[in-house]
C-alpha cells in the first residue's frame, strides 16, 4: 500500500464517520421531537456531547488528510472541497457545540421550555447546513476519484 493510497483510505473514513455521526445527532433529534416524548428529548440532548469524542477528531482528521492531499493542486472541485471545510469547523465551533451543550444543561435540569426548542431549532438548522456541506465534499471527492480512475484507464 502507497502512502497515497493510505492517506486517501483515512480520509475516506474519517469523513464517513464524521458524516454517520452528524446525520446520528440531528436524525435522533428530530425523532425524538416528534415523538414527544420528553425523556426521549432529554436523553438525546444528554448524551450527544459524548458523540465529539468521535466527532471532533474526525472532523480534524478529514481536513488535515484533505489538505495534505490536495497541496497545491489547482483544480475548482478541490478549491470549493477547501473553501467549505473552515465553514464547516466554525459553525461546529460557534453555534453547534455550544448548542449541544447548552441543551445539554437544559436537559440535565429538565428545562425543556421555549428556549430549550429555540436553540434545538438553531441547531437543527446549523447541523443541517454542515451535514450538506460535508455530504456536497464527499460528492466532489467521490466526483474526483471517478475522474482520476478514468485517466488512469486511458
């Protein structure tokens, strides 16, 4: 196995995993919202934070191995890859993490009111928008290994 190829598997499964893990949160939240049931809501927002200890080193894992690959290649489909990653990391950093927690305090202390649902829908949102972008990177890396392949066999 190539150091290429190595570095190319990891990538893949961090960003799978990374992707597995949001579309976990924000399914398991809307699921439990509609059910309403309340100890489901509260055990969801408990346990969620427990889910960064896998998240986040994805997370840093796929853009390290995504930055080390592409170098200084010019190509628009890995540019955009680039340009959605910081994106990515600050609306993780700025809104969902401190979401996750502050729902996670409310739920500890069964404050499940107005404000508990305000933030649970900022979150859903903001969860939403990073499960596109990932989903829309993994696309353009699917989109690039195709290409890659295909010049290969030529």
């Amino acid at each position: 196995m190539t150091k290429k190829y190595t570095l190319s598997f990891i990538h893949r499964i961090a960003g799978i995993t990374a992707l597995i893990i949001l579309l976990i949160f924000w399914f398991s939240t809307v699921t439990t919202e509609l059910s309403g049931h309340l100890n489901f809501i509260k055990n969801v927002k408990i346990l969620i934070p427990y889910g960064f200890i896998f998240l986040i080193p994805a997370l840093i894992i796929v853009s390290g191995t995504g930055s080390k690959m592409a170098g200084k290649i010019n190509n628009p489909a890995i540019h955009h890859k680039k340009k959605r990653m910081p994106f990515i990391a600050l609306n993780g950093l700025i809104i969902l993490i401190p979401c996750a927690l502050y729902l996670r305090y409310l739920a500890v202390h069964e404050h499940l009111d107005f404000t508990f649902f305000l933030i649970q829908i900022v979150e859903l949102i903001a969860g939403g928008v990073n499960i596109t972008l990932l989903m829309l990177n993994v696309l353009a890396g699917i989109n690039l290994s195709k290409n890659k392949q295909r010049k290969l066999s030529m």
